[in-house]
C-alpha cells in the first residue's frame, strides 16, 4: 500500500522557518519525482515543489522561488521542504504527492502568524 | 504554463452533462490530469494523459483533447460528483493547476 506521510507543519511568524517532511513507503521513491503542493484556505492547488528521482533538479512555483528549498534523502524514502521568509500567504496544507500516479498525502497545515 | 479553467463553477441537476475545460497557454501534448478533490480529503485522480481512465473511476468521466485545449465531461452526475475538479499539466515545470471548478447542484 503506497503510504506518503507529511509532519513538520505548526504556527510560526512572518520572516521565520520551517521544515516539512515527507516519508513515503509503498514504492521505489529513489525512481520517481516529487512535489510539494500546498493549498491555502478556500482556494485551489498551488505545486509549490518538485525534485527528480536523484535530488539533482528541482524547480519552483515564482511565489516560493528563493524562499523554499526541496530536498530528499533516497536512503530514506524521505523528502523535505525547507521554508524560509515566511509570509501570511503561504499559510496553507502542504501535502507531499507523486503527483503524476496520483498519490498524495493527508497534508500538515502551516500557519504564518503573529 | 498557465492553465486557464472554466468555468469557476456551475449548477447543475442530477442526471445532466457536464463540461469543464482546460486551456494551455503553450502546447502540452496529452500532459494533461484530472482531479477531483472533495472538502478535506487529498485529490483523487480522474483521467491522466487526457483521456485515460485509471481504474476504478467510473466510466461516466471521460476526458479528451490535445495540445492547449482539454476537456472533462461526467455525462450523468451523480450526488458524489458535486465537488470540485482541477487540471493539471505534466509536460513541463514548474506543474500547474488550473483555478478549479466548483460543481454544484442546481
């Protein structure tokens, strides 16, 4: 059974960090891409992330470029989404996905608030 | 890419056909995913490569097109298909979603 399961969420400040991870089982994860797409309060899918199969490329919606950094340890069936600068606007469920096969995770809800 | 949906939303009976389209700014191939999402629950994947159903969905969902214009058509809602429908292209990065569409009973 493919399992994707995100932690990491909470409520942090405007300007502060975080980190989201991602642990997958269910399928060969170093074979495949991933993504971090997040959704904000009432409104639609936003892929803020993805990383190939090997780490070596990874790309990024406008809104987040600079600011977030994908990562993933194959020797760990893990991925990670590191969050800098944080903004009201990205309050949202961040959920990790495979997004192509259609496997998503439950999401882990991020607050940006003082 | 942007992907341009439509329509936002609209109302509809039980029974009816419904249309909702994808436009591509750029060409796409067939890179092109449905989704339906219902409120709280991950999105569920309806078509992929524009006109493929996976298994399981019912065979009332179908999907066609090629390039920059898509469509999805459910041809009898059914009171579990009052919910909303997102596409996506796969050809190139960053992915995209289109707005979305609401799908509500009239």
């Amino acid at each position: 059974e493919v399992q994707l399961l995100e932690s990491g969420g909470g409520l942090v400040q405007p300007g502060g960090s975080l980190r989201l991870s991602c642990a997958v089982s269910g399928f060969t994860f170093s074979s495949y891409a991933m993504s971090w797409v997040r959704q904000a309060p009432g409104e639609g899918l936003e892929c803020v992330a993805t990383i190939n199969d090997r780490g070596d490329n990874t790309y990024y919606a406008d809104s987040v470029k600079g600011r977030f950094t994908v990562s993933r340890d194959n020797s760990k069936n893990t991925m990670y989404l590191q969050m800098n600068s944080l903004r009201a606007e990205d309050t949202a469920v961040y959920s990790c996905a495979r997004i192509v096969a259609g496997y998503w995770g439950q999401g882990t809800l991020v607050t940006v608030s003082s | 890419i942007q992907m341009t949906q439509s329509p936002s939303s609209l109302s509809a009976s039980i029974g009816d056909r419904v249309t909702i389209t994808c436009r591509a700014s750029q060409g796409i191939r067939n890179d092109l995913i449905w989704y339906q999402q219902k409120p709280g629950k991950a999105p569920k994947r309806l078509i992929y490569a524009a006109s493929s159903l996976p298994g399981g969905v019912p065979s009332r969902f179908s999907g066609s097109g090629s390039g920059t214009e898509f469509t999805l058509t459910i041809s009898s809602l059914q009171p579990e298909d009052f919910t909303t429908y997102y596409c996506l292209q796969h050809n190139s990065y960053p992915l995209t979603f289109g707005g979305g569409t609401k799908v509500e009973i009239k």
